[in-house]
C-alpha cells in the first residue's frame, strides 16, 4: 500500500550497487497506534510533522505503508561482536526508508526499526518490543539534548501485535530512527571481506561525499578519511565519558562511520563514579566498561582502517604503514578531548583545541576522578553541585541559578565517604582556579554548559517503561520533556 503521506525523499544509497542491501518493505503489523512524533526533528529534516500523526501517517511509521517517494531496503554490514567476527550481518529488523535534505542542508536516514524480518534476521523475529523503543526514544533524544552526535528519534508506534522474549509476550513497537547515515565500521569490514576493491572503493567515495567532503582535497583521500573518523570517533567517546555514558555494545556494526552515537541497547548513565561499571547484561567481561571504551574505540578504528587496505595503496606493504602510522595518533587526539573536557567541568578552560590546559592539569584531572571512586560520589551529581559551588565561591555570585546555591558545599560533602578528602581537594581547586586566566564568568558559563543537571538514569527509564506497558505514558513524556533541557535547573524537577 502507497501512503498518501508526503515526505520530500532525495535518496542517495539505493542508488549504489545492489551487493549494499536487499530491497525489501517493512512487515505489516495488527493495529498501529502513535506513541509520539518529534515535530521539531521533522521540521528540521523538511517534513511536515502533522501529516505523521494523521491515521495515515502513523500507518506508515509503523510500516503498513510506504511513502511515495521511498526506496526501502535493508542494509548489509559485517562485524566484530564482543570481539568474534561475524561476516554477515544487516538491517535484522530494520528498514531504511530513504533520506530527505533538511532545512540545514544536512541529508539524513529515515529508518524504520522493529519492522519485520529481512534476509539479515537470522534466528530473529524482526521485531523489537517497546521496551528498548522508548529507551531510545528518551536516551538518544537526552544525548541529542545533551550536545553529544547521536541517531535520533522521529517517531514511536505501538504495533498492536505481541512479540515473544525472555519474560513472555510483550507490547510490539517500531521506532523512526534518525541518522546522518546508517553506515558503520561493520558496512566497510563487509565490503572488504567480500574481496570487491570496486566496492570498496565506491563506500568509501559515498561515505567521503556525504560525510567528509574536505578529505578530496587530501592527497590521499582515503588516509585523509580514516583520520577523519578517528577525530569525530575520539571526539564522540571523549564527549560520553564526560556524561558517564556507557555504550555497552561498543562492537564495530554499532561504530557510526558519520561518528554519532548509535543503538541504544544495554547502555547507560552511571551514577556512582567507577572506571570499571559496565551495563550490559551480556558483557561478563567488562569489555565495554566506561574507562575501557577508548581503547575499543581504537581497536575498531584499527579494524576500520584495515578494511581500506586495499585502496590505501597499491603496494600492500606501503598501505599497510600508512594505515598503521594514521591509527597510531588516536591516543594523542582523544587525549586532547579527554582532557579538555574535563578540564572545562572542573571550571578550566584551555586556550585553544589541542593546546590543552596547564601542565599537570591532566594529573589533576586523574586524581579528582580517583577521589570520586575513592568516594563512591555519584558522578553528575558531583559536577552538577561543584558547578553551584562555584557559583557561589568564585567571586561575583551572578548568574544565581536557584536558591540552593548555598547548598551546594553541604551538597557535595553528603555525596563523600570521607568528606574531610572533598575540603583538601577544594582547596587545590580553588588554588588551581586562583592561576586560571579566562574570566569568572566564562569559567561559569563553561562549568554550566558541560556539568548536566539532569541525564536518564536508568532507574528512571525502567520507570517509564512500566508504566507504558500499561497504557500510561505520562511518566515517559514528562521523562522526555525534562531531559530535553538538560543544563537548566528547574526547581519543580528536582526528583529527577
Ligand atoms: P544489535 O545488537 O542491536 O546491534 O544487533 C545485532 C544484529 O542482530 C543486527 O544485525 C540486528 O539487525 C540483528 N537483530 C537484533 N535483534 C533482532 C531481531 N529481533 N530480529 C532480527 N534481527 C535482529
Ligand atoms: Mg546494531
């Protein structure tokens, strides 16, 4: 069935060789019901967000229908999972519908997932329950919010059809998902594993025109492209870890090539700060613990770079140096964003990219992180509160956000094991803050904008999935509505 719904399609990747996807139309499903449509994300991408929630618009959000103007398919893509390697894997359960050009002329995916079976489903059922819909509706809509590159979410249904897991038959639910693209480190490890150097060569000229246009300038484009993805890759995972975001599922068919953050599985925020927390029930090993993700980061991009060997250059030997010596500078340039952001948390500004901080800072940066394992401290609240203290104790006291300002001292000494540990280690931030140059105010402003009040914690997810299992989903919207505005106190939130 056509839909009579209009979305300004300009698709792009149905238009490359046949060995990229199967075509294939999402699955029917019973009784379609809107769970919620992002109209400002719509609007943003040229979509008129008002047909969508017409019968007939969430008829095609749920796959009943497809929009004229769509080239549906399902992607093929490989992949390392938990380090073993898979040589085909796929949309399982999703579909890209096409793209549109947004009215910031970026061109980005509509991705219907949870949509049915397609060739790559392999034991699956191609169905997703709304469990995992609404977390990544709230989660990735929270990264967005938070300033972080992510996938994003421009729509949920309920299906009205049941889908069997572990704990028995649960609510059916499909979620429109929103991306720069869906091309992953696993799409370049397919196409490199099936031997195709043609292929190969035409991902990585698409990838190159779409995401990294200035990499043509490059002498060789293709050293030019990994070095790209490695800067926005190091830039991503250095941006989570400053949220105490934990992917949980870092494998190399979920690595965006266009470096956002995508699927939100077994991931989280992390309250009590440890270097080792992992989510993922399946993770025994803490592969993917928070402090561990930079070093998957760079294991993948290894794995990305390996698979342009062969257009790297035609000496084998030579392309393998050139890959080697480009991968090699990923520790020094997530570095460089590590400490830096963190440095902007703890109120210190560095005075350009790469000229980062004072000497020591890193050691300093260290030691705070270690005071707070030490500690047991949860870690938004540690940098939310240090930010009122701040506030209150670097000197003008402008910009008082709420009436507990004061509070924030008492705040952040309940928060420690040992509170005399949190006095000493005031006093050399404060001492540290005595030698830094910028302003007070830009110093404020900057500890404002990286130290969020409000991230999903995971208990509070659960929560809304609860309650959406019976029918309710206030807690789900009222969720959503206070994490799309994550740096500004609201004092009627507060239990958030
Ligand atoms: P993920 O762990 O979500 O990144 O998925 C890994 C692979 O399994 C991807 O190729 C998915 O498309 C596929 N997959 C996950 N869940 C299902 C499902 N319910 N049915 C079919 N394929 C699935
Ligand atoms: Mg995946």
């Amino acid at each position: 069935m056509t839909s009579t719904v209009n979305i300004p399609f300009d698709n792009s990747f149905s238009q490359l060789p046949e060995q990229f996807y199967t075509r294939q139309d999402p699955v029917p499903v019973a009784a379609p019901k809107l769970i919620k449509v992002n109209e400002g994300l719509a609007t943003l991408m040229g979509i008129d967000p008002a047909p969508l929630k017409s019968e007939d618009g969430v008829q095609m959000l749920a796959g009943n229908s497809v929009p004229n103007g769509a080239s549906p398919l399902a992607m093929v893509y490989a992949g390392h999972q938990f380090g073993g390697w898979s040589p085909r894997l796929g949309d399982g359960r999703a579909i890209l519908l096409g793209e549109t050009i947004g009215t910031d002329g970026v061109r980005r995916d509509i991705h219907i997932k949870g949509s049915g079976r397609t060739p790559y489903s392999r034991g699956g059922d191609g169905r997703a329950w709304l469990g995992p819909v609404l977390r990544e509706y709230v989660i990735s809509e929270a990264m967005a919010a938070l300033d972080i590159p992510t996938t994003r979410a421009l729509a949920a249904v309920e299906t009205g059809n049941k889908v069997l897991r572990e704990e028995g038959p649960l609510p059916g639910a499909i979620i429109t998902r929103v991306a720069q693209s869906h091309i992953r480190v696993g799409t370049f490890q397919y196409h490199y594993s099936q031997g195709n150097k043609d292929n190969l060569r035409i991902l990585a000229n698409y990838v190159i025109d779409r995401h990294y246009p200035e990499a043509k300038q490059a002498q060789n484009p293709y050293r030019a492209l990994i070095e790209m993805v490695m800067d926005r890759q190091a830039r991503l995972i250095a941006k989570w870890m400053q949220v105490g975001f934990i992917h949980g599922v870092m494998n190399t068919d979920n690595m965006s090539i266009a470096g956002e953050t995508i699927d939100f599985g077994p991931c989280a925020f992390m309250d009590t700060y440890h270097p080792g927390t992992v989510f993922s029930s399946i993770d025994h090993a803490g592969r993917y613990a928070w402090a561990k993700q930079p070093g998957m980061a760079h294991w993948n991009l290894s794995q990305f770079a390996q698979s342009l060997l062969p257009i790297l250059h035609e000496d084998a030997q030579v392309a393998v140096g050139i890959g080697q010596e480009t991968i090699d500078e990923f520790q020094d340039i997530f570095s460089n964003y590590y400490f830096e952001g963190f440095g902007k948390k703890l109120g210190l500004i560095p005075l350009q990219h790469g000229v980062t901080l004072q000497h020591g800072d890193p050691d300093f940066i260290g030691d705070s992180l270690k005071l707070l394992s030490d500690n047991e401290v949860d870690f938004t609240l540690f940098f939310r509160h240090l930010t009122g203290y701040a506030r209150s104790n670097l000197g003008q006291d402008q910009g008082a956000e709420d009436q507990s300002d004061q509070d924030h001292k008492e705040k952040l000494q309940n928060l420690f094991k040992e509170p005399e540990a949190l006095t000493t280690w005031l006093q050399q931030w404060q001492a540290r803050q005595d030698q830094e140059e910028a302003s007070t105010e830009k110093r404020l402003e900057t500890m404002r904008t990286s130290n969020p009040i409000f991230i999903p914690r995971n208990h509070q997810v659960e929560a809304i999935i609860q309650a959406a299992v019976t029918g309710d989903y206030a807690p789900f919207e009222q969720l959503h509505k206070v994490l799309s505005d994550p740096y500004t106190a609201q004092p009627a939130n507060a239990r958030y």
